[in-house]
DNA sequence: ACAATAGTGTCTCTTAGACAATATCGA
DNA sequence: TCGATATTGTCTAAGAGACACTATTGT
C-alpha cells in the first residue's frame, strides 16, 4: 500500500586539528555498498517511538555513541536519491568531542573535514552541506559549539571553537562579554589549566540546564554587516 | 514491507485583523472525520516528484491556492500520532495575502486566529505552534512577512505587519533603516496611496529578486536584550 | 486652518571592536 | 627575569531607539 522508503541519516559532526569534520562509514549493503557514507538505515516502526528515536539509534548501533545533542535538519526525499526508488530521509545532526569518538573505539568510523567531502552516496553531500550551514549559522547565536568541547574547558579554548566553525576570528573581549550574557558556562572552583608556560586559564563547565538545551542570544556573535 | 504512513501537511497563514490566522478544513475521512485540521494527506510516490512537490499539490488541491512561498517545517513522526498507527508527516508552512484565500473561493476553508487553535486532530496543534514560532522568529531577521502583504504596500502598512506577527511596537525610524538595509522593497515610481484624510504614502513592491527568496540579516529587528 | 498620518533629521544610549595594561605561570 | 598567554579596563565607532520637526492630504 505504501512504496516510499522511509529511513533516518545521522550527520555526526567533531572538531579535530580545529577544523569541522563529519563521520562516515563504509556501507555494507547495496546500493552503494563499499563506499563510504552517512550513518542511517530504515525506520523500525516496531522498535522506533519515532524517527528521533530512531535516529539516535542508527548512532548508537553504528557508531556506539549516545550524543547530548541531537537535532532534526530537514526531510530529504523524492525519486531520484535513491535507486531502488522513491525514497525519504528525515536527517538529522550530531556535534560531540572527538575523545568521546575515539573511545567509542569503532575503527570503522572515518573522518573527513566537512570541506573535503566530495561526492557521497544518495544526496548525503547534499545532507552534509546543510547540515553544516546549520551548524554554522546556529553557532553565530548560540550555545550549540560547547558541545564539541570536553566537560571542561578554558575560554580561550571555546572562542578557538566559535573560530573554527565561524572561519573567522572573534574579538576578545565580545566574546567574552557575549558567553557572560549567554550564561551558559560557569568556572569550576579553584580548576585551572595547568602546565603551560604561562599564566594559567579558569577552566569552565557547561551549566546543567543547558546540557542539552541550547542558551541563545538575539544578537549575533560577529556581525560585519 | 514498509508499514509507516507517509503525509505532508500544510500550515498555510495569513494576515487578518491584524493577527496572524491559520488555514484549517473540515476532514472528509476518518479518522477525525468532521474536524477542522491542517489540509494534508498522503504523499503520492507516483505523482509527486518530493515532498515539496506533494505539500505543493495539497494546498493547490484542498484550499486552491498556489503559495510562492512554501518551507519545509520539520518533520513529525511517532506511534501515537496517528490513530492507524506508525505515521510520519513532512510539515511546511505557507504566507499569503489573506485577499488570495478569500479570491482562491474554497468557502470549506476556514481561518482561526493561531492563538485560539485549541485541540487539533493528530498532532496539528503541535505543528502549528512549531510553525508560528518559526514564523516570528524569521520574521525578526528577514523579509518574511511580505508575503502577507499584497503586491504593492506602503511602508506603514508593512510595519503593522512585522508588528502584528512580532507582537509588539518597532521603532519607526529604525524599521525605515532596516528595510532600507535589507534592500528587499522598492518603491513603485509615483504610486501612492490615496484618498486618506492625511499626507499620502509611498506604495512598495518587493523587489523582483526575492519574489521567492528571502532577504536576510543577521541583525534583528528589535533587540531588547 | 485643522486633524491626521507620512517621512526625515538628529540626539542619546547601548553595544561591538580596538588597544593596551596588568596578572601569573614555566623556563 | 623573560616569554607567553590569561584576564581586565577603557576608549572609540556603529547601530538602535526616542523625539521632534516638516510635508501633504481630506475635511
């Protein structure tokens, strides 16, 4: 009665040598098999509440990461994306540190900075893309870039973050004005970073009620105008 | 094979009395058979090229009414939703001048004030709280609400409509600027708007370019902090 | 002339960015 | 002490809102 295929892709995105980079993997079945792509699958309606649920299981059994944050993109359909025909993708975006990749230890998992994608499988290039302008334009007025910090870290540490995804440098001060009226992040008593031949920076942790809701701000981070 | 229903629905709003409305029709099916709900039906894998293309056939189909302006909402899926079982609808959300609906002549259609909702079938109320906030938050950073606005427009006129939608007052010289920034109106050489006991008003049109495009900025409208 | 609203000039206040001064570590 | 980076203070410039003044219509 129904011939539309309905299934969920994950775009797993981390920040690693500064840069955005998105998790592939290598498909096991056809179509495309062998090739590397977005983690997703069908939508199991028997064990999915819904396709966020699903979603967070395609990472889970992929990819062995349960992530804090996870949010729709869009819906991507129609009768082309697919070979074995009409198809129907709700994607959905992930931001996590990379240490939390690493220790999940699924060496198959890859990845590739998000500007050195290229052609994927299906219309997951595509997918990539927005997901990464969302990112992107999210980041530019909220809390969304901690995320991809550890528990703690150091300011310096999260405006290199903001710098990364934004592509641009962020003035100081702003910044730090900006995460103070954001109040999303508060100073671990007495924590410092240590080691370095300087002076030592207060480490920060994200706020509890922020863990997995985003704070926003209506003016954005840099505006150039 | 594939048990999950698959839908597009339609959150079609307009400009009345200065408040924003929604477009609702009585169900001629079960379930919910005789209930106002958003107009939106089952995505037809042989007819519709995507779900843009099936949002697009549904409100040409149930209210008459080819919008230029149609965004994916989000996507709306789960168990519970549904009364048949396992369903997934791909929302959109649709501006027009209210003149078209009344022109467009479907009297099945019927218009409530987005804050008078209530109790919808399935979860429409949910997705039309989704698509008013979706719609005031971009109104406060782009030309949206134009497309409530009729061909020609005078800037006051177009100031009660980001008012009305934003729900509060904006500053007169600051919209004037704004609008001025974000390049979207132009004004229709020597047209006015006549027969008022006051000086006459400029008319505007929306500039030929973002006829289907909005114009942006990423600094918004009122900023209250 | 008067009422009413359109359209503009300008002042002030807030906020973002530049710059620089001070603080604190390891070497 | 020196080099390096954290943190803070302050000045300046751009943008937003308040206010008021001028313009143009119908009555």
């Amino acid at each position: 009665m129904n011939d539309i295929i309905c299934t969920v892709d994950v775009v797993l995105m981390t920040l690693k040598d500064s840069r955005l980079h998105v998790a592939l993997l290598k498909r096991d079945h056809a179509p495309f098999a062998g090739l590397p792509a977005l983690p997703g699958g069908y939508i199991r309606a028997a064990e999915d509440g819904d396709t966020q649920a699903a979603a967070a299981r395609m990472l889970r059994e992929k990819t062995g990461i349960d992530s804090p944050y996870l949010e729709q993109l869009a819906t991507f359909s129609g009768r082309e994306r697919d070979p074995r025909g009409w198809s129907l993708s709700v994607a959905y975006y992930a931001l996590v540190p990379h240490e939390l990749i690493e220790r999940a230890g699924h060496p198959e998992v890859t990845l590739l900075p998000v500007d050195k994608v290229g052609e994927l499988p299906f219309d997951h290039a595509h997918i990539v893309a927005a997901a990464v302008q969302r990112v992107r334009n999210k980041s530019s007025y909220s809390s969304l870039p901690v995320y991809l910090c550890g528990d703690s870290f150091t300011l310096p540490q999260l405006q290199a973050v903001y710098e990364a995804i934004l592509g641009e440098p962020i003035n100081k001060v702003s910044f730090r004005r900006k995460m103070e009226e954001l109040d999303m992040v508060e100073p671990v008593a007495g924590a410092m970073e240590t080691g370095k031949a300087h002076r030592p920076a207060q480490l920060y942790r994200l706020r509890e009620c922020y863990s997995r809701n985003l704070s926003l701000t209506d003016r954005a981070l840099n505006a150039k105008g």
